[in-house]
C-alpha cells in the first residue's frame, strides 16, 4: 500500500532522540492519560481471548514518550492474560527516526525499556499512513494515538497571511475543516477496519476546547500568531521571500469536541455503520511543564532555552518545507536557526507571557462485539 498526499512525504519529529528530550509536556499528557489506556484495556478483556494480543501506537514519533505508558499498560495485560503474546506496533510516518525508537524500545539509550520487565512482548514498526488501514481487518485489539491526529493528508489551499489554520478565516479555514473532516473520518473508518470485535481505541487529540483554546493559545501570547509574526517579518526583512512565507502552512486541522464526536452522532454515518461507537469524549488542559518551572525560578534564560526546543521539535519540519527547494542545507539551516532565534530573543524578553499549555480531546472509542 502507498501512502498518499503531501504530508506523508515531508512531516517528521526531530530525529536522533531531540523529539522526546525536549518535550516532556506529550510525555505529562500521555502518563496523564494512562489511566485511561489501562481502564479501556480492561474492557478489552484480554484474560477472555486466547492468541496474540495486538496493539497499536499510532503516530508514535520516537517512542520516548509513551514509554511509561506502554510499561505499565504491558504489565497490565500480562497479569490479565499470563499466557498471550503481546505484539506492540508503533507507527508513524517514513521519515520519522525509527532507528531511535528501537534503540529507546530495546534500551539503548538513558531511557527505561518495559522490554526486560515484561515476558512474551515483541515490538515492530510501520511506515504506513493512519489515514489508510495498516493491519488486517480485526487484527488489532488495542489502538493509542496522543498528539497526531491533526496532522491532515494534506493542506487544501495556501493560508495567505498565516501559517496555521487557526490563523485563517472564512473560505480558507473552512478548506481546512472540510479536510479534516474527510481525514478524521478516514482515521476512523481504518480503525473500525482494523479493531477486532470488543476492541478499543484511546485518543488523545490536539483541539479546540468549549472556551476556543488550543495548543499554546491558553493565555498570553498565541504561540501559532507569534510563529506567523516572525515569519512574516523575516519576509518583510528579505532574509525569507514572501513566496516562502505563503508556502509555509502546517498540514494540520485542530478540531472541536463537536467535530470529533460528529462522525458517532448519526447511526447512518459510515463511521457507525462500521461499527465503532464512542465510549467518552472530553476536553481536559496539561499545563505547559517549562512555563510551570519558571513560575518556580523565574531564570528567563534558563525557560528559553527549554522552551524553544520544545516548539522546534515538531514544526522545524514545516518552515524546512516552507523554504525553497533551491536553497541548500547549510543556507536552509541558517534561516531556521535564526528563524527559532528570533522567537528565542522574544521569550527572554517576555518570559511571563509564553507557555505551551496542551488542549486536547480524548476520545474512547469500542468495535462493536
Ligand atoms: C507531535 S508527534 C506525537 C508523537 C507522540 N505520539 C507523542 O505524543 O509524543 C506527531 C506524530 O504523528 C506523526 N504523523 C503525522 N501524520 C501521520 C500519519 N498520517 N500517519 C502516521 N503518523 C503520522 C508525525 O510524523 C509525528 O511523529
């Protein structure tokens, strides 16, 4: 199967381990959800089926992040189920850092692998695309998917003065809802594909929350505007063209509560009718961990220099792509050092006014028995 549209060609995480270093904040919300991960997995009854138990993460980066999560959810299903094998697949796109995340899996770096403390697990990758099926039908037991199911398959249209969809309005922000609409539903619909009967999905999804918050738009500055204003001032300043600033858009829609939950309202939806039906639905906050340490040492320097990694270590990708292709790699590299620079300066000068608190939508979603 070959992965369709623009996105799977380009998006990766900061490779070589900078992904999960610099950001402890996925890692707070995913060990924050895992109660959720171990209650959803009870419901799977592992203890009832015989055979391999499959599970999924799905757009897992490096794997540094879900690292805790999958020990204590392994743990769980051994002691419920003593005998089965567990498969673990982690999934992303083609050019995210999977020698990394093997080496995190299989011990290789300061991390701490669940593999010597969970007998009978094996561990394996995909490069296929979410937005397609990537397991046999009703293969899959138990699927997981934190931060990435926002990322569309491709952007509709250019968004003209921004950079992020939140940034739009009128025709161009509704192109990029109505692709993520089509996207989240084909997400689902390869999930109910996918699920074994009884199985169960746990999603954490970036969002737009009842009160309009999202990513980094909780209070202060909005760090999405403030991306836009450096990169478009770096057009006004000649060091980017303003060709390279309209071709710089994240293929990504944050959607609300009501659009994720939209696809299980009608029992005629194809959604549905493949048989996946939703179990919770609600928005919670994670606080932004380097805000929450200066607030402790008030050293403007020392968030700065946490908190810019931070950023750069999910949307270098896209200001790279934004760039054009006759641009070399050490010119390319030097606007996107200055680019993170200027942002930098910002924050030391404004320290108060930053912080990348995490809205999301958790969803729990069950495969019908
Ligand atoms: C922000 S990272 C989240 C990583 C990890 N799940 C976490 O919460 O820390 C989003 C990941 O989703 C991946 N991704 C984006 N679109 C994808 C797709 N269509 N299929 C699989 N992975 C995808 C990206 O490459 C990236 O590694």
């Amino acid at each position: 199967m070959t992965s369709t549209g623009d996105t799977a060609r380009f998006m990766f995480m900061k490779g070589a381990g900078y992904y999960s270093r610099s950001t402890q904040g996925a890692k707070d919300v995913i060990d924050l959800a895992t109660p959720l991960v171990l209650e959803a997995l009870t419901r799977v009854e592992p203890q009832r089926g015989v055979g391999t138990f499959r599970v999924a993460d799905f757009g897992a980066a490096d794997g540094g992040t879900s690292l805790d999560m999958w020990r204590r959810a392994l743990a769980e299903l051994r002691a419920a189920g003593p005998a089965r094998p567990i498969e673990l697949f982690y999934t992303d796109l083609p050019g995210n850092d999977f020698s990394q995340l093997f080496r995190t899996v299989l011990g290789q770096t300061e991390a701490k692998t669940y593999m010597d403390e969970v007998e009978n697990v094996f561990v394996y990758a995909s490069g296929a695309s979410f937005h397609d099926a990537i397991f046999p039908a009703a293969s899959l037991h138990f699927g997981f998917s934190a931060n990435a199911s926002h990322y569309i398959v491709e952007t509709p249209c250019k968004i003209s003065n921004h950079i992020h969809m939140v940034g739009a309005s009128g025709a161009v922000r509704a192109a990029y809802e109505e692709q993520g609409r089509r996207d989240w539903e084909r997400f689902l619909l390869a999930r109910a594909t996918e699920l074994a009967p009884g199985g169960r999905l746990v999603l954490i999804n970036f969002g737009i929350d009842e009160a309009g918050r999202f990513l980094g738009a909780t209070t202060g500055v909005s760090m999405f505007d403030a991306f836009a204003r450096h990169w478009r001032n770096m057009a006004e300043d000649g060091v980017i063209t303003r060709e390279e600033f309209a071709a710089t858009n994240f293929p990504q829609c944050y959607r609300t509560l009501e659009q994720f939950v939209a696809p299980f309202k009608d029992a005629a939806s194809p959604v549905r009718r493949a048989g996946l039906r939703l179990e919770l639905a609600e928005t919670r906050i994670v606080p932004c961990p380097y805000a929450r340490d200066f607030a402790l040492h008030g050293d403007a320097e020392a968030f700065a220099k946490a908190y810019l990694p931070t950023l750069r270590s999910w949307s270098e990708a896209v200001f790279n792509r934004g760039l054009d292709a006759k641009r070399d790699v050490a010119e390319r590299a030097a606007i996107i050092d200055e680019f993170y620079r200027r942002y930098y300066d910002e924050v030391i000068a404004s320290p108060g006014q930053h912080r990348m608190d995490y809205v999301h939508a958790y969803l729990i979603c069950a495969k019908e028995p």
